[in-house]
C-alpha cells in the first residue's frame, strides 16, 4: 500500500516557534489559495500572507505566513481554514434558502 501524502507540509526555514513559516497544501490551486490568503489576511494579528504556485505542473500551494508577537502561525492557518469552511456554510445555507423561496431573478429561454 502506498503512503498518503499529508495535506499540509512545514517547509525548512520555518522559525522554530513557527511564528513565520511556509506551508504546503497537497492538491490545492489558486481557488483555495486567494480566499485562503483572504481569511489570513482578516486576522489582524498575521503580519504577512501570501501564496504561490510553485509550477502549474505541480499540485500543490505553497503559502507563507508571518505573525507578530511570535503568535503561531500554524493556530492562524488552521483558524482560517476553519473560518473559510463556516463562510461557505453560510452561503450554501443562505442559496438554498432563496432557491426555497423563489427569491431570485429568471430569464424565460425564447425560442
């Protein structure tokens, strides 16, 4: 059996408290990446976020975050994608509840 590959990944040279580091998520593209990003980027206590795509031929991300006040920047990230997971909740709950009540424009299909 062949071993899985973890989803998330520290990269070297992350600070030992890992209050700045670089992390790689396995099978992710831009999609999760800038609303991730995003998210971190709404915590006031992350000093730094960015991400890249390392080569399109690779699927994974890469994102760095930095922390100030040597906070973890693994708590952030996890938060985050907590975070990013309860918004898309409430958007399928709020688009399920419109299509429910015919709360939305329609185009009739003309011949």
């Amino acid at each position: 059996m062949a071993e899985a590959t973890p989803k998330i990944k520290i990269l070297k040279g992350a600070e030992p408290d890992l209050s700045a580091a670089t992390y790689q998520i396995y099978d992710e593209s831009h999609t999760i990446g800038n609303a991730l990003r995003w998210m971190l980027m709404k915590n006031p206590k992350v000093e730094f976020c960015g991400y890249s795509v390392p080569h399109p031929s690779e699927n994974h991300i890469h994102m760095r975050i930095q922390m100030y006040d040597n906070l973890s920047s693994l708590t952030a990230l996890l938060t985050a994608l907590s975070d990013l997971d309860d918004l898309c909740v409430t958007i399928d709950e709020a688009y399920n509840k419109s299509l429910r009540e015919g709360k939305y424009e329609r185009w009739d299909e003309k011949s």
